[in-house]
C-alpha cells in the first residue's frame, strides 16, 4: 500500500479527521475514497514567492535605516564631516549582511523575528560605520568628529532592528499561511499545531499530518523513485509549502531518507530535534575529527554570570522605582478609593533552592478573595496544575485594568531589590503548584524567580504547568545576559498589545 492510500485510510478515521484543519474532503459510498478540494501545483511557486517578498522588503528596510541614520546624524551634528563617503555605505552594508547570512536565514525559519539578529546587526553597523570613518578621512578634508561617527552607529544600529522587523510585519501581513505537514507522532502534532495557532511571528498552518506509527517506515531500503513521485504528488495535492519532522527514533538513515524526499520535490524542511527537548539549544558542536560532538554548558550560572544579573537587575528596579514612584503613589490612592483593603496583595511563593518568600503586588481582588477559591476551581481556564480564571468575579474595577496593563506587578521591584526576585527568570510559584513539579525540572529552582519570562509571553492562562516548567528549564539551561533583554523586550510588546490577563 502507497503512502497516500496509507494517509487516506488514517484521514478516514474520525478522530484522525479533524487533524487536517482548512482541508475539505468529499467521501465516497462504499470506497470511501478521498478527493481534496483545495487549489493544486502550487507549493514550491509559493515558497519562493514568501521569501523573494521577505527578501526584498528587508533589502529596502535595510536601505532605509542607513539613509535615516545618516540624515539624522547630519541634522543632530549640525557638520558634513562625513562628505562623500556616506556614499559607498549603502554597497559595505547591504555587502555585509549578505555575507552574514541575514538575508538568508528567514526561509529557513518558521518564526521570523528581528530580536535575535540583533547583536550581529549591531556588529555590522559598527563595521560599516569604521569603514565610513576611514573612507571620510582619505577622501575628503572634513575629518568627522568621533561624536558624530558615534551617532552614525547609534542611529544606525536601532534603524536596522527597527525596520526589519517592520519590513517582517509587512512581510506576515502581506504573504499567505505557511501550509505546513507533520510528520511524526500524534503528541508531537498537536504541541505544532498549539504553537503554530499562537502567531506571534508565525503565519503557517497545518494541514496534514502523517503518523509514522501508522506508516510503515521510511527506511533506506524502501526509498525509490516511485516512492518520490508519490510523495511529490502527495505533497502537491496538499499544496505543502513546509514539513515539519518529529523523528520516532535516533535512526539518521529514516530521517535523512525523508528530508531527501521532501526536499527534492521543493519543500521546506524542519526537524524537530528531541535532544533539544532536554538540553536547549546553547551547545557547543565540536569537531573530532570528522565526528560531531555536542558540548553542553555547566547547567548553573557561573559566579561572573550570576554577578552581572544580579547587577543588571538591581540598576534596572532601582531606576525604574525611582522613575516609576508618581504612578506607584497613585495607584496606591485609587487602591484605597476604590475598595476596602491594604493596597498590597502579598502570597508565599517558591522561590530559589525552594526557598519561600513573599511576593508583592498591588492588590486587584477583594480582600477575601482566597476564601472564594475553592468555590471558584470549576471556572477554573487554566491547565495542567495551574488557577487562574480571565474573567474573575473577584477581580475588582480598578484591579481588572491593572491587570490588563500588568501595572499590578510593579511592587515585584522591591523583591527584586530585596534578591528574592530577578527581572527575567522562571515563574514563582504557589507552593500546591511546586508540588506538582518533580524530577529533572526541579533544576528551574537553580535560577531566583523572575517578575517576567518565556511564560509570561505566551500567555500565563494558556500554558500547562508541565510545559511552563519545561521552559523555565530551558531557560536555566541556555541564560545570557542578552536572552534576559530580548525577553523584556518582548514584555513590553506584549503588554502593550493588551494580551494579558
């Protein structure tokens, strides 16, 4: 039996149906044989057409950002310095990022973001600005001042991050969903499926999924040319533009034999490394001559790192209490106007090593709202361990738009500057929660809890326990001083855009 009348004969099944989401299929009588629907001989046309749309738009986000950078270093320097030489800047940097991969890499990718380029980004400017400096100095008589080349970086480097990733909002509103194949097991579709439905940066859907628990195995000895002119079929049939692979087992013959396949009938391929599940993806690749080994960081922080977070985020809360201290008196007076209660809410929380402390915030519930939680457990919308209902009767007025702004948790920066906080970490818990969470994903006590995370961006209410603490694991496992910014910058998105609580 062919590969499409073994994903038929799973397609027929009806809990296996529903698997393939904006595919319509007509059933016959007795056979019940399948006939799509949907628009054909159109994938590998699409995927070009994506990424000519990206590619393009970047280019011209790229050529904006330095025209801005330099007419706003000339307008804020008030001198020419520069001359002639801000000339061959367009070709060094557009050279540049070429050579850096970053006009390449988005095709490659499911979820195209801006924040990770950033550091190269910043390097690259740097560069382009030096050999700016060196070309104003051998090809005109006004030296630029060292203010003004430091301006041109500045402007430069926020330019690009900037624009880019506007060029890629445009770019997401602009193309069609990614029309995206699982194949793997049925676990492994519905966690793609959950985090292709979440968007933020993502535009694909699924439209089928192929169990290899239910296929006989794509092995050495059964790839074949008619065995490619099915899968090709099959994939233009369902008009695939992406394969997503979960690998059952380490065996390198069957997944390579796959990706083969997929990939030369002109569809993109991604792997869904399980290693990674466990270890993060801050590892070291180590060539032993001709054999790759994977190197894995020491789990804990060293005492240099944990130093320079800590440093981090006690400049940080200290700054913003001091900026933030007009909006935190007036919150506390609206408090005090607006229901009876002290205007702080404290709870008891895990924090590092297991350690409990009191968490803060401003109070947005009735003072007897913890008596009512019991009566409330079948409202309950979150999952996996966790409490939490979006639209809470205990909620009062002014606690439901605090909530919405996430103000509520301000008071977090005195735990921060008391050391029982960080800005960024995993997400303290209640002590029933902490509980629930056994095994290796204890290790997510070896970081301070944090005012903000991974959990804190995908939406406390949507993610499970086991999958909240799976991240904050990975977290532990693969912190940098830069992964703690590029998530407060996303905070802040996040908040802004109104998606909280």
């Amino acid at each position: 039996m062919g590969v499409g009348e073994q994903i038929e004969t799973e397609l027929l099944d009806p809990i296996a149906a529903p698997t393939l989401p904006g595919v319509g299929w007509h059933l016959g009588a007795r056979r019940r044989a399948l006939t799509p629907t949907i628009p054909q001989l159109r994938g590998p046309a699409a995927c070009l057409g994506r990424d000519t749309l990206f590619r393009r738009l970047l280019l011209a986000a790229d050529l904006l950002a330095l025209a801005g950078a330099i007419g706003l270093t000339r307008i804020l320097s008030g001198t020419s310095g520069l001359g002639w030489a801000s000339l061959i800047a367009a070709p060094l940097l557009i050279l540049a990022i070429k050579l850096a991969g970053l006009y390449d890499r988005d095709p490659a990718l499911l979820r195209k973001t801006t924040l990770e380029e950033a550091p190269a980004l910043a390097q690259l400017a740097a560069l382009c600005t030096l050999l700016v400096w060196l070309g104003a100095e051998a090809l005109s008589s006004a030296r630029p001042e060292p203010s003004e080349i430091l301006m041109l970086w500045v402007a430069l480097s926020a330019g690009l991050v900037i624009l880019r990733s506007a060029s890629r909002a445009l770019s997401l509103a602009l193309a069609p969903p990614e029309r995206c194949m699982v194949i793997g097991d049925e676990r492994s579709a519905q966690a793609i499926r959950c985090k292709l439905d979440a968007g933020g940066g993502v535009k694909a859907k699924l439209v089928a999924h192929v169990d290899l628990d239910r296929l006989e195995p794509w092995s050495a000895e059964s790839f074949s040319s008619s065995r490619l002119a099915e899968i090709g079929r099959l994939v233009r049939t369902l008009d695939v533009h992406r394969a997503i692979i979960a690998p059952r087992s380490a065996e390198a013959a069957e997944t390579m034999n796959v990706v083969r396949t997929l990939k030369a009938v002109g569809v993109r391929v991604s792997v869904l490394p399980r290693l990674l599940e466990v270890v993060g993806s801050s590892v070291q690749f180590d060539d032993l001559h001709g054999l790759t080994v994977m190197g894995l960081r020491r789990f804990e922080l060293t005492r240099s790192s944990a130093a320079l977070k800590r440093s981090f985020d006690v400049a940080c809360a200290a700054l913003g209490l001091l900026v933030l201290s007009p909006l935190i008196a007036l919150i506390a007076l609206a408090i005090r106007v607006d229901s009876k209660g002290p205007m702080l809410f404290s709870q008891l929380r895990v924090g590092r090593y297991g350690r409990p402390f009191r968490i803060y915030k401003f109070r947005t519930m009735i003072p007897d709202a913890e008596s009512q939680k019991d009566a409330l457990r079948e409202r309950n919308e979150a999952q996996g361990g966790l409490f939490k209902i979006l639209d809470d009767p205990r909620i009062t007025r002014l606690g439901r738009l605090l909530r919405r702004s996430a103000i509520d948790e301000l008071p977090q920066l005195i735990n921060v500057l008391r050391g029982e906080m960080s800005l960024v970490g995993p997400r303290p818990l209640v002590i029933d929660e902490d509980r629930q969470v056994e095994g290796w994903r204890r290790q997510r006590l070896e970081l301070t809890p944090g005012m903000t995370g991974h959990w804190q961006i995908l939406g406390p209410a949507r993610v499970p326990l086991g999958e909240m603490v799976a991240i904050d694991y990975l977290y532990v496992a693969n912190w940098s001083l830069w992964s703690d910014v590029k998530i407060l910058l996303r905070t802040v998105a996040y908040v802004l855009a109104r998606r909280g609580r």
